[in-house]
C-alpha cells in the first residue's frame, strides 16, 4: 500500500466538507480530479471509505480511522515545517488561529498591530464557541486559540494575557437601568437571554450565580454576542456578555450596563495551545506579542470597577 501525502490532504478535505465538490473548491481541483484520488485511495487501501447519503458524504468506520491517522500525519508535517522555519526566523510563515467568538471584538486589533510588523506573515483566524475550540486543538493542526479558561485535565499548555469583564446588560429604558447595587437575589425576578451551552461566557455566568445561591433563569439562547444584545435592545431581557462586545452600543446609548453587587465577573483571556506541538517561529513571536502587548493595545474605552 503507497499512499501519498497528497492524497491524504484531499481525503481529509473531503471528509471535513462532506461533498467531493465542496473539498474540490476548497483544493482549487476540479470535482472528477478529487473523485478520481479517492477512487485510487479506496482500490490501494482495499476497503470503502465513503457512504453515500443523500447528497452528503459520510466516512465508514475505516474511514474514520483513515482520518484519524491522516490528522496525525499532517500535524507531524507541520511540526517539521515549524521546524525548519525556526532556521529562517519570523520573515515569514503561516499563522493558524482559533478565537472565542467574543475575543473576535478584540483580537483583530492584535493581530493587525502584528501584521504591521511581520508583512510577510498570513494569518488563518476561525472563530468558534469554547466546546468548538476545545475539539479543534485537540484533533486538528491549529498553531494558537485565544479562549477563556480551558478545563484542568485538558492536554493543553494556557497562558493568560488579558482580563476579560463581563457585565450585565439591559435596554435603557429597563426598570433597573440607573439604580444603585442592584442584588443578585433582585436578577433572580429576571430572564436572561443568552449563548449556547457551550459558550464560556454562558458558562461563567451559570457558576457565578451558583456559587453565590442564586438561580440564572435563561429563557432565550443566541447563537452570537450580536443577536444577544439586539434581543436586550429589543427589551426582551437581560444579558450578560464581555465588556469587549460594547463599544459601540455604550457609545450610541442603545444599552446600558447594570450596577450590579459581584459584578463584573473578570475572567481571563488565554492563549492556549495543545501539550506537545512545536510552535513556529510565527506563533512563538505571536505568543510572546499577546504576553508583552495585548493589555496595552486591546485597552478598553469604558473601565469597570471589579466588585469582590
């Protein structure tokens, strides 16, 4: 059996878009040149590797270990391209980011500051949820994720480099917009609207109100830090989000952060990647950028007063 490394970036391709037509786009291939690799990779292995359902492709079992074992694969590849790059210094090279859909307000900024320094250097920034990040650097390739807090006993090397405030909001014309130390026991009479489960801020939010006895109701869920704020605009609640994804709307006075007791909750922004990958010479000096720079660059317009 001789398999190529081209061949498996093409299975790969195929098995994360699902259509041999959408991978071909992705490749820049023509769709019968993808399907023609695939049909010689499933003759040389023996076994199928694709079902058909509907207009979707799904890998079978061999598959899924196929690819499997053609991640691992292609992060040794890039560990020794990483490698070599280290002999050439940060002249130029490739950046694979993942970032928390809320560090999305912020790092834009970081990673232009960075570019401006580095012209040659490309970067690739997908953004995602915390669950999302965590399944990405533990089975694919990416260099860095800028995300909060990841879990303990992940395989995962986290180094904080920014707080990151989150604050209640409302619309301005809510009964507690204006008042004084509003209690947890009060936002208990409150409906929330808020992320997903597998948001981080979510998840702080739920723990906070826990860890001081008190229940977060939340009756709607978004799928995006904008549709949270424009359902609070609307009135149909309350929200909880980081202070990052305000600016505008603080500036246009379309909402109003609450003054509320243990509020904000100041979580940490991290910078994280998995246990074991040889970072570039790119992500080193990115790394060591966010450490050194991030706290000055990314300085927020609207200050808040933690509340212990």
């Amino acid at each position: 059996m001789h398999l190529t490394l081209r061949q498996l970036q093409i299975f790969d391709a195929v098995v994360r878009q699902q259509s041999f037509t959408r991978a071909a786009d992705v490749l820049h291939l023509t769709q019968p040149a993808v399907s023609m690799q695939m049909r010689q990779l499933e003759e040389q292995i023996g076994v199928p590797l694709f079902d058909q359902l509907g207009k979707q492709i799904r890998p079978t079992d061999a598959g899924r270990e196929l690819h499997r074992h053609a991640t691992l694969i292609d992060a040794k590849m890039r560990d020794l391209v990483s490698a070599m790059a280290e002999f050439r210094g940060v002249q130029r090279g490739e950046l694979d980011l993942t970032v928390a859909s809320t560090a999305n307000y912020f790092m834009p900024k970081l990673i232009a500051a960075f570019c401006a320094r580095h012209a040659k250097v490309q970067v690739r920034l997908q953004v995602s949820n915390q669950t999302q990040i965590l399944a990405t650097l533990s089975s694919s390739n990416q260099d860095l994720a800028i995300m909060g807090q990841p879990p303990e006993d992940a395989e995962l090397v986290a180094r904080a480099f920014l707080d990151n405030p989150l604050v209640v909001i409302a619309a301005p014309n809510h009964p507690l917009a204006g008042k004084r130390n509003v209690s947890l026991k009060r936002l208990e009479r409150e409906v929330f609207i808020s992320r997903e489960p597998g948001s981080g801020t979510r998840k702080a939010a739920e723990r906070h109100f826990t860890r001081h006895g008190r229940e977060f109701r939340s009756v709607m869920e978004m799928s995006s830090n904008e549709a949270i704020k424009q359902a609070v605009e609307a009135g149909l609640g309350l929200g909880i989000v980081s202070l990052y994804t305000l600016e505008l709307e603080l500036a246009l006075r379309r909402l109003v952060i609450l003054d509320v007791e243990r509020f904000p909750i100041v979580r940490q922004w991290y910078v994280v990647h998995r246990k074991g990958k040889r970072l570039s010479a790119v992500a080193t000096a990115f790394h060591r950028f966010l450490i050194e720079e991030a706290r000055t660059l990314a300085r927020l317009r609207h200050p808040v007063t933690r509340d212990d």
